[in-house]
C-alpha cells in the first residue's frame, strides 16, 4: 500500500496508472528485458521523486502503477520514464533496437489514469456535497460547462 508523501508545505498521495505500448506492438520483453526494465525503474526512482509501485510486462506493453509528487506534471512524469527507460535498455539489450528497426523503443502514444486510494468519483463527490451547512458546490451544469449553485 502507498503512503503519503511529506514535503515542507504539503502532503501528498498521487497514484498513476501509465500503460505504454512498445513500438509496432513488437514482442520484445524477454525476461532479461523485464529485469533490466525493473532495475532501471529502481534507478530512475532514486534520482526523481518518482516511485515504482508496480510494474507490468506482457509481451508488447508495460503497465506502471507509480506515485509521484505534485510538482511534477504527467507529462514530465511520462517523459521521463519513457525516455530513460528506452534509452538503457537499448544500450543495455542491442538486439532490442535491432527488432526495432534502430528506431523507438516505446510508441509516442500512452494511456495514463489517476488512482484513488480512498475512493472513487461518487464517493469524493458525495464527500464534498456533504460538507457544513453552508456550502458553495460545484455541480455539473452539461458535459462542457461548470455553475455554481448555492444551497
């Protein structure tokens, strides 16, 4: 189970679920790639504030279940594991950039998803309905737009 994360000025539990496939949807991720991918991970987590949680491997794709820190964006956050990840493991496994064509490791496409640990969309926003008596609630007017409704 994650544990959140202390800062100066805040407290955090950001979770995120990141699938990315591998370029061309090729079967790449023999075991020693698995493990090297892992070891990787390990190393990116000691120079970022990027924690592995779990990690994934079918044959073509990767799911990462990661915690991270506020001040870094899911972008950055996808990036960076992207990035590094793909260029260790040609430079650790050639035969991988040969299956490859010498291109990319991963596609430039991802699905990424935030993870709750205490509950999902109804439950948080029944949480926040029910907050005092007096209370400004953000409801949903249409699928596009936002009102605000005093109750």
């Amino acid at each position: 189970m994650s544990e959140h994360i202390f800062k100066r000025h805040n407290k955090s539990l950001l979770l995120y679920h990141l699938v990315c496939p591998i370029k061309y949807r090729r079967n790449v991720l023999t075991d020693s790639v698995e493990m090297s991918l892992v070891s990787i991970c390990e190393n990116i987590s000691e120079r970022y504030e990027i924690h592995f949680i779990e990690i994934g491997a079918d044959e073509n794709h990767v799911h990462f279940l990661m915690q991270s820190v506020p001040k870094i964006s899911v972008e950055i956050l996808v990036r960076t594991v992207k990035s590094i990840t793909a260029k260790e493991i040609f430079r650790l496994h050639p035969e991988v950039k040969n299956k490859l064509w010498g291109g990319n490791f991963w596609t430039s496409g991802y699905y990424v998803n935030t993870v709750g640990q205490y509950g999902n969309e109804d439950v948080i926003q029944k949480y926040i309905q029910n907050q005092g008596e007096e209370k400004t609630v953000y409801k949903s007017f249409n699928k596009n737009q936002l009102r605000l409704s005093f109750e």
